[in-house]
C-alpha cells in the first residue's frame, strides 16, 4: 500500500508542474548497489518487488525507467528491455545457530518446518525459489510449509523474526544480512537464470534514455560487480 501511495503521489504531483527528475524504479535487492549508482542528471529511486513496480509502471506512474529482477510480461506493450545490468543466484538461509535443513531434506520436512519465499506472482525471487524447488523434485512435499514474503528483503526479515526456519533470497542479500547465514547455494541442476533486464517505455524522455543509457553502460555494471552481482550468468 505504501509503495502504490508513493507512486499515485508522484502522480499527482507531475500533473501540475514537468517533471524535472527521474524517477527510476528497481528491484528492492539492488537498493545499495543502486544508490552508489551516479546516473546523468536528477535521479529519484523508487524499490520494491519488480512485479509490483511493473505492476505501477503499466498503471501510469511517473518513472519510464525500471530495472527488474526477471522478464516482466505485462510491460511488452509499454516498454522495451534496453539491455541486462547484472546476474544473481539463489541461496537457502537460516538464522544464525539454528539447525541446517538442506535442499535435499526439503523432500522430507520436519512437521513444524517452515520454509519463506516471495509471492511468485509480484516477486521475481519467490518465482525463481518455487522453479528451483520444482526442478529439485521437492516442490510439493515443502508447499504447505510455505511462508510468503512481500519482497525478498521481507523474506529475510521472516526468517531473521523466527517466522519462517529458513528461507530463500538472492545470493547479494546475504551480504547485508545480520543474523542470517547461508545454508547452500541453489544446486547447479536447479540455478535459475536470475538476470536484471532494464526497461524504459516508449514515452520516455530523452532524460529518462539517457539514464537508461548509463545503467547499461560498463560503469554502472563495476559497481553492480563491487556489490556481489554477477556479469553473466552463472
């Protein structure tokens, strides 16, 4: 709700005056790579789950510029994928001390187990965790053990509160996270391709493509990089 304020609000206000600053959204596991970033004139960051943020942009909401974690189908008709700024993988974690359930004793949980991913309707991450538990062949035995997280920073959170016993989330998360530790990346039969398509729309400014321009450049990619990103995929 608050994300979908913050985007009716920016609404309102370019009704009465032109806009002067670019707004650009992007996935919420990007956030202090993002704000390293120096992109050519006046940037506003916007982060959230891509889903919702595509889900804004396809709306009208004043940004023409989105950096996703996935492909987002509803913006074919809106926008065109400029270029991928980075790759990611994913990680099963857990709190700190607690005891480790691997990928392959997902097959079999203890009763009690819960297990967090993001919605995989709005959150690119808890689409890429229920394909890699699908791959795995466990999907369906860890299903109702499921607890969803609103992005993959709330996925951390859920298992950091003792919500959730373990959880998965994009390996650079890891590398803020405090009271969480990695219990194994995603095995390599399973690794999704987790990629960061940049989108602007066909109503974009010549300001707007130049910021889209930036972050498909070399520069913006190093500090991707510096921050656990991947340049390929991997």
């Amino acid at each position: 709700m608050k994300r979908l304020l913050f985007a009716l609000a920016l609404l309102a206000s370019c009704k009465h005056s032109p806009r002067t600053t670019t707004t650009v959204g992007a996935a919420i596991s990007l956030k202090e790579a993002a704000e390293e970033l120096q992109p050519p004139g006046e940037v506003q960051w916007a982060f959230g789950a891509s889903g919702d943020l595509a889900s804004q942009m396809e709306r009208g909401a004043p940004f023409d510029v989105l950096i996703a974690a996935g492909v987002q189908r509803p913006l074919e008709k809106i926008a065109t994928e400029r270029c991928t700024i980075a790759w990611n993988t994913l990680v099963l974690v857990k709190h700190k001390g607690s005891a480790s359930v691997g990928w392959s004793d997902l097959a079999s949980p203890p009763a009690s187990f819960r297990l967090a991913i993001g919605y995989p309707l709005s959150v690119p991450a808890g689409a890429y965790a229920e394909e890699a538990l699908r791959k795995l062949g466990v999907w369906n035995a860890v299903a109702p053990n499921v607890v969803h997280g609103t992005n993959v920073r709330n996925v951390f959170d859920l298992v950091a509160r003792g919500e959730a016993d373990e959880g998965v989330v994009y390996a650079t998360d890891v590398r803020i996270a405090k009271d969480v530790e990695v219990v194994a990346e995603v095995p390599a039969s399973a690794r999704p391709n987790v990629r960061y398509p940049v989108y602007v729309t066909n109503a974009a400014s010549e300001r707007d493509k130049a910021v889209a321009d930036y972050l498909c450049a070399p520069a913006a990619k190093r500090v991707l990089a510096a921050h656990g990103f991947l340049d390929h995929p991997p």
